[in-house]
C-alpha cells in the first residue's frame, strides 16, 4: 500500500526481502488470512491506528523458518511456525503478570510493522510457534489468530463455566466459529447467532445447539425461548452493529456478562443503562490474547478438539479481489492468501 483507500490500492510489487536481526526470525510465508478489521480497515485509513506509508498488510501469517538471527535457539531453520500477530514489550506490569493481552506497548503485524501479506516476514522469535504434524498453513494460520481471543474471551474475561449458556454473535465468522467451538468445549450451552439461514445451519454443522438469524428474528425472544427463560450468561458481541447489539445486550440473563473484541459494525451502539444496573449486567472488552494459548490452542487442534473453518483460499496477487469477497461477506469461512 502506498495510499489509503479501496481494495485497489493493494499494489502486488517486488521489495527487499527483509534480514533478521538479533533475536529474530524470517519466515517464508505458507499463508495468510484477510481479516475485516485489521486488514479491510486498516487498508482504508479508517482504524484506531494509521500505519506508515508504504505498508504491508497481514496479522496472522504462518509458513517455515528459513533463517535466524543472532542468539536465536528456537524455533530453527526449517520449522513450521504459526506466527503470533502481536508483539509484546515484555517489560511492562502487564507483561510480567502473564496478562500479556493487555500490553499497553504492544505493536501488531501488519498494523504497526509490516506484516505478512508477503512471501517473507521477519518477527521476534518469541512469536513463532512451532505447527504440530497433520495441520497446514492455513488452519494454523486461523487457529493461532483467533482460538487464542476465543480463550481470552470466554475464560480469561467472562470466566464460562460448564452448563451455562452462551450466545455467539456473528457465529459463522472466523472468531464467531472458534467461540462456538471453545464454548462446546467448555461444556456450555451454545446458542449460534448468524445473519442468514445459510449461516446459522453452517453454525449449527460446527457443533451449536441452537442458532438463530437474528436479521429475521427476535433475537432475545428466541435466546430467552431457547434458554427456557432463563436468558444467556455471556454474551460474546464482536460486532457492535447499532441495530443488533440492543437485541443481544436484552438477551442477557440475570447477572450475564458481554464480553467484545470487534466493531465492524460501526462501534456506535444505544445501552440501556437501566437495565445494565437493575440486572448486575457485566460488559467486558478484550481484544487480543495471552501467548501461553497461542501454544495451548495448536495442541488442542492437532488432537482433533478444535478446528479451523477455511472458506477460500487465493494467491497473493489476488489480495485486492479477497478483500471484495470479505466485504461482501461472499464466502462462509476464512478467506486465505497463499503468496
């Protein structure tokens, strides 16, 4: 990118093919996904963060080591790594507590620093984890990008508990499928949440007891249905749609909590702040995730617990095109580049 703007200032070019310094590692890049925000909005100058010019994008890429820098031991040349997208400062309280999500000093691939939209990319060698056996580059890619927030989410901040139940908006997405599956998990109760019937039936083929368009129906209505009255315990809201989030907030069930990591929606939304007293509700925002569940969530994969759902996957000189099928919600599933 040279320039902010629509899917055709991604510009497929030839540049230096980056070193790695001290403590560093290059990365031949097997694949990487295209991600609403961290790519379709920040290709537009429209998030919180506005990179430097010229930029490369891409938060999550995963492919091989193939050189080290100085005082490196692992990973080693010839790994497969998945690449944790957020680089920590590790000097931070934050940080030494081993609650590195909220590093208040963090950058991220593709937002802060050039990122893996790329046949190579350079990270700190703490961020590359090893790709068990049986997994690819591309369900790697999506397993470490957001099973990690799904753990932070639902255990970490909202602190799920076997038999409650869970309402999952935005279920058929990328993270809106691993919570679906963390949740089951878990062993709660999960309620799917999609904007079509396409959608929810894919929801309900991913393991959700229940699922409901909430573009066609009462939402609350339905969860409270569902639920036999009782409501939903956690909410996990990654939209904030202004004409969705009220319908989701009044699925709450006495003492629930929403937890959030995403805004593609808008941000904008209407609270009820009466009811969020007189129902001791709980709202949480989380992004990111811990690295300890980076590890955690490729082990649980490669033994068949969880999955990843890929829904295209297109070379890298296509990036422009992948970023139209995404804001067109065009495919169910992630859509991957392979450079």
């Amino acid at each position: 990118m040279h320039e902010f703007g629509g899917p055709d200032v991604l510009r497929y070019e030839d540049v230096a093919t980056p070193k790695p310094g001290p403590g560093d590692i290059l990365v031949k890049v097997g694949a990487v996904s295209v991600n609403r925000t961290l790519d379709l909005h920040v290709r537009a100058g429209e998030y919180v963060v506005v990179p430097k010019l010229p930029h490369v994008l891409g938060v999550d890429p995963a492919g091989t080591v193939v050189e080290v820098g100085q005082g490196v031991e692992q990973p080693q040349a010839g790994n497969r790594v998945a690449l944790q997208g957020t680089v920590r400062c590790w000097q931070c309280a934050q940080c030494l507590s081993g609650a590195d999500a909220a590093c208040p000093n963090s950058q991220h691939l593709g937002v802060n620093r050039w990122g893996g939209y790329a046949e190579y990319v350079v990270v700190p060698a703490q961020n590359g984890f090893v790709i068990p056996d049986g997994l690819g580059f591309a369900e790697a890619s999506i397993i470490a990008r957001h099973f990690p927030t799904a753990f932070n989410l639902l255990e970490n901040k909202a602190q799920l508990k076997a038999g409650e139940w869970v309402l999952v908006m935005g279920a058929a997405g990328a993270l809106g499928s691993c919570l679906v599956q963390l949740a089951k998990h878990i062993g709660a109760r999960v309620i799917a949440g999609a904007g079509s019937d396409e959608r929810v039936r894919t929801c309900l083929e991913h393991g959700a007891e229940f699922g409901v368009n909430y573009r066609q129906q009462d939402l609350a209505g339905e969860v409270r249905r569902i639920s036999g009255g009782h409501g939903a315990d956690v909410v996990a809201e990654n939209i904030a749609d202004p004409t969705l989030w009220p319908s989701a907030f009044n699925s709450l069930a006495y003492e629930g909590r929403l937890v959030t990591a995403g805004a593609h929606g808008g941000g904008m939304v209407p609270l009820d702040v009466k009811r969020l007293y007189h129902q001791r509700l709980t709202i949480m925002g989380s992004p990111g995730s811990n690295y300890r569940d980076v590890a955690r969530a490729l082990d649980i994969a490669s033994r068949g617990g969880i999955k990843a759902h890929v829904g295209k996957v297109m070379p890298l000189r296509e990036a422009a095109e992948a970023h139209r099928i995404v804001e067109r919600n065009a495919v169910i599933g992630k859509v991957m580049l392979e450079p």
